[in-house]
C-alpha cells in the first residue's frame, strides 16, 4: 500500500451484501475494475424469496429494462443452483443492480454474496483479507 489515507474500495457492496471488496490506493487501476467499457465479469451468489422461472431466466440473460431507467441492463449470465438459488454474472454496477434485476422479473433476493470479479476468488475466510498477487493486480491494468 502506497498511499494509506486515499484507500478506497473498487466496486461497493451494498450493506446486506456480503462477499469480495477489493481496496486500492489507484484510481486508474479502481476505474478498471468498475468501467463497463471493461466488461469485468461479477459473478454473484443470488438466493430468491420465489423460485426462479424460465420466463425469468431468459429475460434476465437477454437484459432486463430496471424502474427509472431508459437502457435495458446488458445481458447477464445465469446458472440454476437450485430453483431458490442462482449465480448471475454481470458486467455492470448499477446501483442495486442485481436486486433490481430480480424486482424486475417478479422476484426478491434474500441474500446476494459476491463471489468473484474478473479472475479474482474469494478465497480467505469471512472477516479476512489478503494482498493480491503481482499478476492479479496486473490484470486490471492496460495492455
């Protein structure tokens, strides 16, 4: 860490949501992460009040249009866990953007955890931390 008073966090989480925070003292590397232009995949844990539906599904990977919004949200990845639970990859970080997506298609998220973004895991224990490797952090920047 370089530059302890300016750390900030790359990509907010909400407060009900847990999972991967990555923090940095870069704003050029933290634009990289959270730029749409960069397509940096989110994969996040979605657990639903009501069965996803297949209706749900394909609206939700084809892009669904959010309340208060004139663009469709970009198309999502999704993966079927079980019927109450999901893993959605997006490229975007709207606010509150996965919770609205599930409102959208007539359904509520009791718990959101997010898993990765781009290459990087969550892998240390709840409450733990790690510094990131030479090459994950060289991920984030330009070519």
């Amino acid at each position: 860490i370089q530059d302890i008073e300016n750390l900030h966090i790359a990509g907010r989480l909400d407060a009900d949501t847990t999972g991967l925070v990555l923090i940095t003292d870069d704003g050029r590397w933290s634009f990289n992460v959270i730029s749409p232009a960069r397509e940096c995949e989110k994969v996040y844990r979605v657990n639903l009040r009501d069965p996803i539906t297949e209706d749900a599904i394909k609206q939700l990977v084809n892009g669904v249009l959010l309340r208060g919004t004139e663009q469709p949200t970009l198309p999502a990845k999704l993966t079927v866990v079980n019927e109450k639970e999901v893993l959605l990859t997006i490229t975007e970080g709207k606010y509150h953007q996965v919770k609205r997506m599930f409102g959208a298609v007539r359904n509520k998220v009791v718990a959101l955890h997010r898993e990765k973004i781009g290459p990087l895991s969550l892998d240390v224990p709840l409450g733990q931390w790690r510094y990131l490797t030479a090459e994950e952090v060289a991920y984030f920047y330009d070519e």
